[in-house]
C-alpha cells in the first residue's frame, strides 16, 4: 500500500470558480499567496509600511484554517519539541504550553495574529496557475476567480509537496509505506517492524519516538548523519543561510537545512545513540514484498517504511512564467526571481525558517515598494 497523495487529507479540494466573462478582473498591487510564517510576515509589513495602499493587496491561502503547515503536524509534536520557533513581526507568542502539540499552540497564534492586524486572509482558495497578463501584470488565477496584480509574493512553503525518492521494487511492497506528511503519531507502529528513511529532524524526531512501540526499527539515510554539539550562534547560522542562497543564486533547487547545519546532538539524542535507536545504516538499494534489501546480500524484514525524506518547493502555479533555471530550480537574488522581478519568494530556499522568513518578507516588500514607486513614476512622466 502507497500512502502518496500530496494534498494533506485536512485540506478540502475547491472546485474551480466559475467567473463571468464579461466581469472585470479585481486589480490590486500585490497578491500574497499562502498565509504561513512567510506569507503573514509578508502581509504585515504590507500593512505597516504603507508602501502599498491600505487593502491594495490580497492575502490568498488554500489551507482550511489559520496555521500555515504547522496546522497538519503531528499531535505528539508538542510544542516544547519545537526548534527555532521565531515570533512573526509584531506580536510575541507569550505563554504558550509546551506539552501542548504545536499544530493548536501555532494555528491558535496565528489566527490571533491574522485578527491583530486585520489581514483577512481569504480561504480556502486553491492558485492554480500565474500568467502574463496585460498591461505587465501577472494574471494570478485561483479557485476563487482571477486577479491582475502588479507583483507577487510566492510564500507557498513545502507541505504539499512531499519527496517520495524511488526505488526498485517499491510497488511491490506488502506493507504500509506513508511519507512525515501523514505521520500521525508513533500508535499506529504498535507491534510493527518499521524501516524509517532519512537524516533529518523529522527522521529521528520519528524513530525515536517509533521505537518503544515497535517490535523493531532500523534507520537508514543516503548520507551519514553529522550531529553537532554546543549552540548554533549566529556566526553559524549565517553561514548555513550563505550555502543554501548560493545555491538558489545558481539557478540549483534549494537544500535542507539539515544538509548544512547538522542535527542539533540534545539529550534525546544522545539517549538514542546510547540505547542503539539511531545506529544508522546506508540506504538499501531494492524494496521486495516483505522488506528492503542490499546488494551485498543484506536483507531487513519491514511492516511498514515511513519515508522522513523532506519536501520540495510547491511552486508549479508558477510554470506559465518559465521562472525554472535549466538546472531545476528559480534563479533568486534576495527574494526577488531572476527572471521576473514582480515576483518574490518568501520561505524559499535561504528563507525556509520561521526567522528567515520573517527577514525576507520585510526585504521583499521593500523591494515591491521601489518596483511599484517606479511605475508611477514612469506614468506621471508619461
């Protein structure tokens, strides 16, 4: 069984809007699309720096409620095992409990963030493609209708795009495969012989939380992990964001942040080393019906395989631009794209942490604010 759909089940699929022909195109100056971390930053410093008219933009997010992504967590994901959680611009997140699963804790905060500042983000809507228009504007057409805007802010993250690697075999196997998008919890593992892929936060966060359940887990990653010790200060930080923007400033698609910062080495951690939970094997080269196996003859019995192998941009409504670089991903200098300068990405690549957002929504909007000062500019010439 292959548990792969992209769409979390939470999510409603919108039939498509039915505009009248004859019916103008609302036009605004900016279209936000997405409402998480990235998306909210965005629209705030739409709002507080005025260098867009007060409702000339639009907030537009396909999710069923506040919450971004964080809203489809898994509820053992409390918010006490949150790392790096950063305050969006203007409104602390104060007294929150941390055995309180993160999902409530940051869909709570960011419905109170949406009202504090009056952002009436409009949802669901799904954005199903962004166009050349007239007049040098993007067409942005939506589940909801179509609009004409001046620039655009892509804050879409990852969620809906899972990374399924593939291997030979795989169709064949009898057990359950499910991908970090549908973990649920480490229950529903009672019992199993569980093979858990990848290196990351979300693979070991699983496994050691699988393992006392299960009759038994094996790790595998294409890579070995590299644990780091001592704080991750900002020297550090900077230069993990400086390796990723330089791939996104090639036209490369972005990295994990886990490939250039390493996995924080925290007590549970070492608790996993020590008890031989995170004794870490090479990926297995084939999937059979009943398991995973190794060319060097190497086999291990599995019930189920959770794939923790990240996501990718959710950026294919962008396809009608040609934003994509031959080598895959969108060439980004700051958060503005390469190729088209009425476009930003906020969340993307260098940007894909809640602090890195936050910073890239007031520098896109910034940037947007020149672009838009430019035009009238060029009109009243004119």
């Amino acid at each position: 069984m292959n548990d792969s759909s992209v769409r979390d089940p939470a999510v409603p699929d919108v039939a498509p809007a039915v505009q009248d022909a004859d019916a103008a195109v609302p036009d605004v100056d900016v279209v936000v699309v997405g409402a998480g971390q990235a998306g909210l930053s965005s629209a705030f410093h739409l709002r507080r720096t005025g260098l867009v008219p007060d409702r000339d933009f639009v907030v537009l997010d396909h999710s069923p409620g506040p919450g971004g992504a964080w809203q489809f967590r898994w509820p053992s994901l409390t918010y006490g095992k949150v790392h790096g959680m950063h305050a969006l611009p203007g409104l602390e997140l104060t007294g929150a409990d941390p055995a309180r699963p993160s999902a409530e804790v940051v869909s709570g905060y960011f419905d109170s963030y949406e009202r504090a500042f009056d952002l009436r983000v409009r949802r669901p809507v799904d954005v199903r493609a962004v166009r050349e228009g007239a007049d040098g504007r993007l067409l942005v057409e939506t589940s909801d209708g179509t609009w004409a805007a001046r620039a655009l802010i892509n804050a879409t993250g990852t969620w809906d795009r899972p990374y399924w690697p593939r291997y030979p075999g795989q169709e064949t196997f009898r057990g359950r495969q499910l991908h970090t998008a549908r973990y649920r919890g480490p229950e529903e593992f009672a019992g199993l012989r569980v093979v858990v892929v990848g290196g990351g936060a979300s693979g070991t966060q699983h496994l050691l939380e699988i393992a006392p359940y299960a009759a038994e887990t094996t790790w595998v990653t294409r890579r070995p992990p590299v644990f780091r010790e001592g704080p991750f200060d900002e020297d550090a930080g900077r230069a993990a964001v400086a390796l990723v923007e330089e791939r996104v400033r090639q036209g490369l698609p972005p990295s994990s942040v886990v490939s250039v910062t390493g996995l924080p080495l925290n007590d549970a951690i070492r608790q996993g080393l020590a008890d031989g939970v995170l004794d870490r094997r090479p990926m297995f080269d084939r999937i059979t019906p009943s398991g995973v196996t190794w060319d060097d003859g190497r086999h291990v019995a599995a019930d189920a395989i959770l794939w923790a192998t990240g996501f990718r941009p959710s950026i294919g409504h962008l396809a009608p631009l040609r934003l994509r670089e031959p080598r895959g991903g969108i060439r980004v200098d700051g958060t503005r794209a390469v190729a088209d300068p009425r476009v930003h990405l906020v969340g993307y690549g260098p940007s894909a942490s809640t602090i890195g957002a936050n910073r890239a929504g007031r520098a896109a909007v910034r940037d947007i604010g020149r672009l838009l000062a430019g035009e009238k500019a060029a009109v009243t010439a004119a």
